[in-house]
C-alpha cells in the first residue's frame, strides 16, 4: 500500500514569492492534516480536514496561507507572499477516521531566502 | 492545557544496552498517548499507541511504552539498542476536549543517539 506522497521535497524561494505544497493521502483516509515542523520542534497542526470540509483552521495564518481538499482526495498548501520565518519542514498526514492513527509524507522542506 | 513535555533533548547509549526515551503528558481524562520516529529528511513513522487495556504497549522495531496512569507518563523503551535506532523520537497525546478535540499534541522530540 503506498503512503502519504507530498511535492515537492525541497523547495527554495525568495521571500514575498508565492509557493505551493501538495499531498495525496493514503488511498481511503477521509482525514487530512497538514502540519508545520520548525526546526527542534514537534510538529504543529495547520489544518484538517475530514473529507472536503476544513474542521479545524484554527491554527492557519489566514492573511497568508490557504489550504483546499477538492473532492476529498488530493489537498494543496499555499503561502502567498512567503516569509522568512517560512522557513520550515510542511508535512502532510492522513487517517482513516479522525479518531485513528495518523501516518505521515515525507514533508517539503521550504527556504525562503 | 493539554501538553506533552520530553524532559530530555537528547539520550545517548551504547548498542545493546536498553534505552528509554521520557515523555509526560497533561490531559483529562482518558489519554490516547502515540509514539512517533522521525529518521533524517523523512516524514514520521508511527510506532505504538496507547488507547486502553494493558499498560504494556509493544510497537514496531522492538520497542515498547509503559504506560503509568499516576505518574502522567508514557515512557519508551527497547531492551538492547541498534546503530540503526538512532532517530529523533516524538512523543504525542490527543486533545480531548476544546476546539482541538481530536487532534495530535507533539512533544518538542528527543534525539536517540546510539553508539557502537
């Protein structure tokens, strides 16, 4: 079974360029997370979703980022302008239901220069 | 608040002595507790979890948790070392009340280095 797949792995940009991360789920998980690591740190939710709908922004940098999970499948992470504090590993995850275990991509490393 | 603390930023043993990597936790009532490996530039690989039932959890690789209600822990062990364990280790609890019900609280991670 394959995992989670996110494009792509590295990216580097000049700051107040935008960028945009993608992510495909394990086949059949209605849940998606996408989560923000800084370096040293443990990863910090952005957003999920359970099937299209965005449960849970709380946490997303609304002047700046956007996320969207069209027909519950694939979801796309942007950043418009990025930043320097940008800077950052962003990781994708999914489960079956948002009450099981999560499994994570690989992430995207970004530098924003 | 809903928290997990790593007390320890990194653990250092010698191959094939057991290892233990800490990790406390702050939430009410039940935990829902998860231990996670994250090997250089790759994502992170699930390792056990800790939902209910024996306080013993046995995961993938070798490794274990102890759960201890008590003392808010759920500490990760493997009785002898690889080389190949050496990862930065991340601890987390599910939120279970609030706006983030539902969602993972990761512990700040604690780099295992294991030497030959």
């Amino acid at each position: 079974e394959a995992g989670v797949v996110q494009s792509p792995r590295y990216k580097i940009i000049e700051k107040k360029q935008p960028v945009a991360f993608w992510c495909n789920p394990i086949s059949g998980h209605n849940t998606l997370y996408w989560y923000l690591q800084n370096l040293g740190q443990g990863p910090e939710l952005l957003i999920r979703y359970e099937n299209e709908e965005a449960v849970d922004d709380s946490q997303l940098p609304k002047d700046r980022f956007s996320a969207e999970r069209l027909k519950g499948v694939d979801s796309t992470l942007k950043i418009q302008p990025a930043e320097l504090g940008d800077s950052a590993v962003y990781l994708c995850a999914s489960s079956l239901a948002p009450a099981d275990t999560q499994y994570f991509g690989p992430g995207t490393r970004l530098t924003v220069l | 608040a809903q928290s997990v603390a790593q007390p320890e930023d990194q653990v250092n043993v010698a191959e094939g002595n057991p290892l233990t990597v800490k990790c406390t936790y702050s939430v009410s009532g039940n935990p829902y507790l998860f231990w996670y490996v994250q090997y250089p530039n790759r994502g992170l690989q699930f390792l056990l979890k800790y939902i209910t039932g024996d306080n013993l959890v046995k995961g993938s690789y070798g490794f274990e948790a102890e759960f201890n209600k008590s003392q808010t822990s759920f500490h990760l062990k493997k009785p002898s070392a690889l080389v190949s364990d050496s990862a930065l280790y991340f601890c987390a609890v599910r939120a279970n009340y609030g706006g983030s019900q539902g969602n993972l609280i990761f512990g700040k991670g604690t780099k295992l280095s294991v030497k030959p």
